[in-house]
C-alpha cells in the first residue's frame, strides 16, 4: 500500500490507472530476480512516459540491497 502511494504521489491522476497495473505486474512476479528484473522495465517505461521522478523513486525503492 505505501509503496503505491509513495509512487503515485508522482505521476499525474490521469496516469494512476495505468502506472498501477506496472506496478502489480511486478509484485505478481514470482521469484525476487524476476520481480527486479520487472522492475527494471517498467522503470524504463516510465521515463519513457516522462515520469522520470516516479522511476528514480522505482528505482532507488529496487535497488539490491
């Protein structure tokens, strides 16, 4: 739950729907690496929809510990 509001609170209202259904393709993931692995894609995808500030918070939020 706060991990979505943490990544909402910085895409657009009319972008929610669409960032959140990312976000659950990767917490439906299986094992860690695959879950990572999603990660990184939708990171991608989001900087490609000019979300940069939502991926750098994807991404620091994914990092290997």
């Amino acid at each position: 739950m706060h991990f979505y509001r943490n990544v909402f609170s910085h895409v657009p209202r009319g972008r929610v729907k669409e960032v959140s259904r990312m976000l659950q393709a990767i917490h439906a993931s299986e094992y860690l690496e695959s879950a990572r692995h999603k990660a990184t894609e939708v990171e991608k995808k989001l900087r490609d929809m000019k979300l940069s500030s939502a991926a750098d918070w994807l991404g620091s939020a994914w990092q290997r510990p």
